[in-house]
C-alpha cells in the first residue's frame, strides 16, 4: 500500500513538471513614428500678401488736391492763424463763419496776399470796394480770395498753392485785418 503512494506521488511531480512555458515576445518594432510630424501649417501663411495694393488708387488721383478748412466767429476772429499746405496742390480752402451775425455786421472773407504786400494799405484800399467782397477789383497782390460771407455760412475756393514761402493772409472787411490776419506757408 505504500508503494503505490509513492508512484502516485512521484506521477503527479512529473506532470507538473512537464509543462513547457512558450514565451510570447510582443514585437514592439514598426511603431516608431514619432518622426511623422510635419511642417503643415507653413504653406497658408502666404494668401493675404495679395490683397494689399490697390486701396491707394483713389489717393493718388487726389493727392493733387489739399483741403483747408478755416472758421471765423463773431468776435472778429479766425480760429488759426497759421495755414501750412505743400507745394505744387491745388488748395481746397473752405470758410466757415460760425457765428450768427449778418454779413454786414461781421463779414468775413480769406485773402491770401502776395509778398512784399503792404497789408494796412491793401485793407484800406478795400474799403471801396465793398461790392466785390472787399477785394480791389483787378488787384495784382492778390494770389487767391474767398467772397465775403455771413453767419451761418461757408464758402470754398480752389487755386494753385504759389512757390514755397510765407504769405499772409487777412480777411478784408473793414477793420478786421488787424485782427483777423495770419500766416500762410507753402512748404
Ligand atoms: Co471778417
């Protein structure tokens, strides 16, 4: 009885024992794509450069032309008295009488005179001709003028800026030039 024991015991460690183990080794090769990542974004950056040139078309037409713009009041005032512009524009030089006093009470006009103008004689010469806005008719010292407006009102004149220089002008109502006078610069 015993030795049957002994091969039943000896049987089952031998079982045991017999077992082969496979290992089973994961490929972990063909996987290493890290390397995959690429440079998409670069080829977008480009498609606003084109559309960029042709908003300054409409300056260049205009370019020739330089708005002024220039208010009196009824305290017998301009509201600057430096004008700067550049050479060789036309001037679009608009005044404006902010006040509400009548023409007759408180005219204001703009003359841009010629140098070497004599400003209190020009003025005083003015005073005759009161049909003409205040500007000697046929006057040779003067490079360009508005007419004689009232408050409320605003008037625009076009001319050619002269040669680079400093010119005065006034408004030539009677009396206002002493205080209504100021510099003119062609740049
Ligand atoms: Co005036």
């Amino acid at each position: 009885m015993k030795k049957l024991m002994v091969l039943l015991l000896t049987t089952v460690i031998f079982i045991g024992c017999g077992e082969e183990k496979k290992e089973q080794k994961i490929k972990l090769g063909d996987y290493d794509n890290s390397k995959m990542v690429e440079n998409t974004t670069s080829e977008e950056v480009n498609d606003n450069a084109t559309l960029t040139n042709n908003e300054n078309d409409m300056d260049d037409q205009n370019s020739e032309m330089v708005e002024v713009r220039i208010e009196g009041n009824d305290k017998m005032q301009f509201n600057k008295d430096k004008i700067t512009v550049p050479s060789g524009k036309t001037i679009k030089l608009t005044l404006v009488h902010v006040g509400e006093l009548p023409e007759k009470v408180m005219g204001h006009n703009v003359v841009i005179l010629k140098k070497g103008t004599d400003v209190q004689k020009f003025a005083t010469e003015a005073i005759n001709f009161a049909n003409n806005n205040y500007v000697p008719k046929n006057a040779e010292n003067v490079i360009a003028h508005t007419e004689i407006i009232g408050g409320g009102e605003s008037t625009t004149i076009e001319f050619e800026a002269p040669e680079p220089g400093t010119y005065t002008f006034i408004c030539s109502f009677p009396g206002h030039y002493v205080n209504m006078q100021g510099a003119f610069v062609v740049e």
